[in-house]
C-alpha cells in the first residue's frame, strides 16, 4: 500500500467552498480510480487554508500512471484546482510501522 500526501494551500475566504469541492470530487472521481483504497482530508488548526489529503494506493502507478494518465485526473482537477493558492506538494509514503 502507497499513502499519497499532498500539502494543499487554498484561500481562506473559500475553505467551506473547497471543503464541499473536495469531498464531492474525492466521492465522485478518486473513489472510483484503479487501485484506491480510502483517504483523509485534514484541516490545520495553525495554519488557516491548509490540508493534508491522504489517498490510499494499491500501488504507486496507480495513483502516478493510472490516474494521473487518465482523463479522471483532469475532470478531479476541475474540482479542487481552483481554490488553491499554490501547487500542491505531493510525496507517497511506504508504511514502515502501525499501531493499528
């Protein structure tokens, strides 16, 4: 399994909006890719506009070939892509070690 976390900055003003935006794109569009297994959403408490989104992969071509290489992509970017203020930061994750 491939954690993808990606560091999304939006404006502010706009977060109920991109909250509605993202949970309707995460429901519509990713849960329906190859290989997802869940996700995340996580509002910081410091630092307002900021969310941590974590996908859950099968594998990392999954979310690197499979979904960025498919038209999905560009229809998940129509969701969220204008509320944000800066590129998002992306990396994928190996578990090493669980509590769970």
């Amino acid at each position: 399994m491939i954690l993808e976390v990606a560091d999304l900055r939006v404006d502010p003003d706009q977060a109920l909006a991109f909250e509605a935006a993202i949970a309707e794109g995460l429901a519509t569009v990713i849960a329906q890719a190859k290989g997802y297994r869940g996700h995340k959403v996580n509002r910081s408490q410091e630092t307002m506009g900021r969310y941590l989104l974590m996908i859950e992969w099968e594998t990392l071509e999954n979310h690197t070939v499979n979904f960025r290489g498919s038209h999905a992509f560009a229809k998940w970017r129509g969701f969220v892509g204008p509320f944000f203020v800066t590129p998002p930061v992306v990396e994928h994750f190996e578990l090493v070690t669980s509590s769970n």
